[in-house]
C-alpha cells in the first residue's frame, strides 16, 4: 500500500473505489442550474448540424467499445437517431457508409490508441464531423477530433478501465440529451427526469462500494474455475460484455458473455453441471425473459449468481444459487451501477489467484499499433 494509491493495495481498487467523483467531476457544468438541461458548450457542432444528423457511428476498441454499446442505446431511445457501433479495428475494412450528415462518435480513454485514431482519420477522409469522448484533452485524438468531450475521470493507471469506461457512460447519456433537446425528441420533464436520477448515481455507487464483501466472496468461488458465463438481455448484455472482458484481462479465466436468449442458438451444449453463470437482470422490461433463460441453464446444473434489484431477489432465488442487489435507478442509467459489482467480482478473482492485478501478462496500457 503506497500514498500514490491512497491507500488502497491496488490502482484498479482506487480507481474503482475514485467513481463516484468522477461522476460528478464529468457532470459537473454540463447541467444548468434549473436542474432541467444539458449545457455542452464546449461543442463546436452547431444546432443546424445537430437537426441535419441522419446517423452516429460509435466507434472504439476494447472497455471504450463496450461504453459504446450503452451509447448507442442511450442515443437511440432518447434521440431517435439510428446508430451503428464499430470496433476500431475492423471499422475500416467494411467501407463503411459515411457522409458529411454522419457524425462519428470515437471513444477512448488515453485517446491515443492506434485503431481508433485510424479510424477517425478515414471518417474524417469522408467528410463527417467527428466527435472525440476521452480522458486526455492532450492527446492524439483529442487533437485530431472536430470536437471533444473530455470525461473527468482522472489519471487512470490501471490497465483495466474502470472508471473512464463509467464516465464514457455518464459523457453518453450528457451528450443523447443535449441532442435530445435539439431536436425535440424528449420533453423538458422527461429530460428533467432523467438528470435528477444521474444526479443520484454517485451516493448509490458509494453505498454499493461501501459492501463488497458478496462479491469478494463470489469472486473466491469462482477464481478456482476455468471457465465461466455472463449472460445478459438490452443493456445488461452490453454490461456483460464488459464484465467479461475484465476478468478475462486480469483473472485469466476464461468467460463468454451472451445475449441470454442466444444461448439456446448452440452455447447452450457448454453449460454442464457446476459451471459459473452470471446473470444480470437489471433490466424490467426483459426480466421475465431473462428468467426463463436462466432456468435453462439452472436446469444444466449451473452454479448461477444473478445480479438484479432487491425486489427480484426472493423470486429469482427460486432458479439461482445466490443473488445480489444493486440500488435502482433509471433502466437506462442502469449500466452505471450494475457494472460496479462486475469490477469488484474480476479485481476479487485476480487477487485471489494471485494475478499482478494492475499490470496483466501480455497487455499495455495504451494500445499505439495496430
Ligand atoms: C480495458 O480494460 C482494456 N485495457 C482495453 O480494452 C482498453 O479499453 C482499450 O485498449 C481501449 O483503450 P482506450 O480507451 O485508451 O482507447
């Protein structure tokens, strides 16, 4: 434990332990007083541009593709634009379809990755505005961007993004409601809403932060598997995904996250007696759908931890061995609380197998190849 990790044993439990800040820190002068408005005036994308979009591209790699899903979701249901997500990396080998109406959205915390510079350059190539979300208002992408939108999560250290990938959340649902306003997709209370519930994202992420030890228990189970499953519907998939993605990275167990009703699509054959699932199951209007994908992995003997809100707690304990609540907040804002337990739950398992948790085998922090 050193003083450059505050007290904390590792950078990645800072980090995660630092979110709440960086929630109000990304917030902070991008809601006006009256408590019912979004105010981007760093933007340089003009209102006429704004009316004139006809489609978003998301594009980034890794923990920034994954903020990306939630992106697209938060962009679609709340502005009714229609957006495609890309992974950095292949965005340009698919000629993608881009014009001077299409604004690309790239996503990166150091905002120096290869792939995602790459690929800003050849939307820029096709005329679209491009609109940086990063953490380094200095970097190469930030440069290069037409605009920026700087999340203020603070130096991160860790190789595995915590809190930048939830102020990419909160930087995504600031920018779908100012777009939202523009074009009128939204009512004053409606955004009114939606600001009040994000407002009270940092005091419920410290009180989960407050009680780990569920997870740190779960995460001792699981740290001696092999292999394990996410599984997850709307935005709980893209949750997953992520938490996946993390323990992967720094646990070396292996994991899937699937979309819960395309496990019976071939996955299904891998579920046998004992093996982890995690369900998320945040999301209200899936969850009787979800449920019924998790008796069909119970029925297989799987060994399934849900991850929901306390009122579905007592009926999911009827197909799952042990639940966990998370506070509730709006279906779409979800992401930004039910992640927390999944970084917990990777950091838990690293630690437990005795992993070098902030600097995994083969990885950078900053990807600056291709
Ligand atoms: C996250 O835990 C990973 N280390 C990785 O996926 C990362 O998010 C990716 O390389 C993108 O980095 P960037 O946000 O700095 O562009």
């Amino acid at each position: 434990v050193t003083a450059e990790k505050g007290g904390f044993e590792h950078f990645m439990l800072k980090e995660i332990h630092e979110q709440p800040k960086a929630y109000r820190d990304t917030m902070r002068g991008r809601i006006d007083e009256s408590g019912k408005k979004v105010v981007l005036p760093e933007l340089k994308l003009t209102k006429e541009q704004i009316k004139g979009i006809s489609k978003i591209q998301i594009i980034a790699c890794g923990t920034a593709y994954h903020a990306g899903l939630v992106g697209r979701q938060a962009i679609e249901s709340l502005v009714r634009i229609p957006v495609e997500t890309d992974v950095a990396s292949e965005y340009r080998y698919r000629s993608p379809i881009v014009t001077p109406d299409t604004l690309v959205i790239v996503v990166s915390q150091s905002g120096e990755t290869a792939d995602t510079l790459a690929a800003l350059r050849e939307a820029q190539s096709h005329g679209a505005h491009v609109l940086a979300i990063t953490n380094v208002v200095g970097s190469s992408i930030a440069r290069d961007a037409d605009d920026v939108i700087a999340t203020l999560a603070g130096p991160e250290i860790a190789v595995a993004s915590t809190k930048a990938y939830t102020s990419q959340l909160i930087a995504f649902y600031l920018l779908s409601l100012y777009l939202a306003e523009v074009r009128g997709t939204q009512t004053q209370d409606e955004v009114a809403r939606i600001i009040a519930a994000m407002q009270a994202l940092p005091e419920q992420l410290e009180n989960m932060l407050a009680k780990p030890d569920a997870i740190k228990a779960y995460a001792e189970q699981i740290s001696k598997h092999e292999h394990l499953f996410f599984i997850g519907r709307g935005l709980d998939y893209a949750v997953v995904q992520e938490g996946s993605l993390k323990l992967k990275e720094i646990s070396y167990i292996h994991s899937e996250a699937y979309a819960a009703g395309e496990l019976k699509h071939g996955t299904l054959a891998l579920i046998e007696e004992g093996i982890p699932v995690i369900a998320l199951a945040t999301q209200d209007a899936v969850l009787e759908k979800t449920v019924s994908n998790i008796k069909e992995v119970s029925a297989r003997g799987a060994d399934i931890m849900a991850i929901t809100h306390e009122e579905h707690v007592v009926s999911l304990l009827k197909s799952v061995n042990q639940a966990f609540a998370i506070p509730k907040t709006l279906p779409l804002l979800t992401p930004a609380l039910s992640v927390v337990p999944l970084q917990l739950l990777s950091y838990y398992a690293s630690l437990a197998r005795g992993n070098d948790v902030d600097k995994p085998r083969n990885l950078a922090k900053s990807v600056t190849v291709e």
